[in-house]
C-alpha cells in the first residue's frame, strides 16, 4: 500500500511536562468509577450489536489482559468476537511488543477472516496504533483510551522516574518519526483532561488524516470501569457515531 507522507510531524510540547499534581491525586478516586457503574450499568446502551464482529483488546502499562475485563464482557454482551492480545501483562517495552503482537494480529486476522478493530488503553493503545500502522489491510481501526500519542513517556506521570531526560528525549524522537507513515484508517483517541497519568494534550491526535478527538471525564485508570467511555465504545465499533 503506498502512504501520502505526513507534511508536519508531532513536535514538542512546550510548557508541558506531565500531567498535574492535583489530577494524578484524584487517580484514588478511580473505585468510584466502578461503583458508578455497579449501580447504573442498566444504562449501558444495548442496541449497537456487535454482529460477532472481532476486537483485540490492549491493557496498558503494567496491567494484564484481566484489567481489560469489564471493556470484553460488555463487548460480548453486544455480540462482538473480543480478544485479549494474548501477551499477557504489558512489561512497557514497546518494540518488543509491538513485533511480537504483529505476529497475533496476523494469525487472528487470518483466522477470522476480515480486519480486526483494536481497543488499547494507555500504552496498550500505542502498540494497537503501531501495529495498524505497520498492519494497515489487517485493522478496521482503532480506539485508544487515555494513550500517549506523542512523546512516549515525556508527558506522563511515572516517565521522569523510568527514564532518563535523554532516555525520554530519545524515544520522543523515535515516536515522531513513525508519523511520517500516516495511520491510512479510521482512528479515535478518548482522553480526559482530568488524566492524572499522561497529559491530556499528549492524547490528542493531531496527524492522522481520518482521526476523532473525543475528551470524556474520568481518571486514567477509570477508562476501562466508565459508563461514558463504554457508551462510547459502542457508538465507535458499531458505526453509530458519526465523526466530526
């Protein structure tokens, strides 16, 4: 497939070192959004079947594929085929995963026989954007969840006490250089400014030329317990929402 080159890569962030002080303290209040949705999870919209069309579903940084739980067993309600992405807990080494769950999304692309959509949440959601970057002919697309589409660990919490200045500078470089491949399918990045892990102007996509920005309330690690954020989900894998 040949790809139009992207004119303007992602660049610094200036200003923006992270995400603030008050918001990663609020990240103790991510229970609540579990007991919001033990109570009204009669709300869930039902009507966006998924027609056991399949999903391939990405835990962030840290997480196994169990955090991703609650995202699977509404999409299996709906009627969609989900998957785990079969690497098990997400160790944050992205080459190596990145090649390794090419080789998953080849094999489940073959054995079901259409593209497969890509749910990642927060770093899960870098490997789902590379791997259809890489992949483009086996995803229909992606959805990411609270995910640091630039800068790798420059703009998020924990990334000054893993990395080195030069360390996050390098791999800054690095993921800007992937965007002079265009993301050639729909892609939708749901963030929230209230992000207490990645700074949310980090998650908002400016360079894919089929891209929706959706900003929702929630924590970081609420992503995948919101009832907005799986409403969403819905509305964006079943067709019913129509991009701005």
């Amino acid at each position: 497939m040949l790809h139009q080159p992207v004119k303007d890569l992602p660049q610094k962030l200036d200003g923006i070192k992270g995400p603030r002080i008050s918001h990663s303290l609020r990240e103790i209040l991510t229970p609540l959004e579990l007991a919001k949705l033990s109570i009204f999870w009669w709300r869930l919209p039902t009507r966006h079947r998924g027609f056991g069309r399949p999903v391939i579903l990405l835990p962030g940084f840290g997480a196994g594929e169990q955090s991703m739980i609650v995202i699977r067993e509404y999409l299996r309600f709906l009627g969609y085929k989900p998957f785990d992405w079969g690497l098990g807990r997400n160790g944050g080494e992205v080459e190596e995963m990145l090649e390794n769950f090419s080789e998953i999304l080849a094999a489940r692309h073959d054995e079901v026989g259409e593209p497969v959509a890509l749910v990642g949440w927060s770093l899960g959601g870098v490997v789902a954007r590379e791997a259809a970057r890489d992949n483009p002919d086996a995803v229909s697309q992606v959805v990411t969840l609270g995910t640091p589409l630039i800068g790798g660990p420059q703009y998020t919490a924990p990334g000054p006490f893993l990395y080195s200045r030069a360390e996050r500078e390098e791999i800054e470089a690095k993921v800007s250089d992937r965007y002079a491949v265009p993301l050639d399918l729909p892609v939708t990045s749901i963030y929230s400014k209230k992000d207490g892990i990645v700074a949310w102007q980090a998650s908002v996509d400016h360079w894919s030329p089929d891209v929706e920005n959706i900003e929702v309330d929630t924590t970081h690690f609420g992503f995948g317990f919101s009832e907005q954020v799986l409403t969403l989900i819905a509305e964006i894998l079943g067709g019913h929402r129509r991009r701005s």
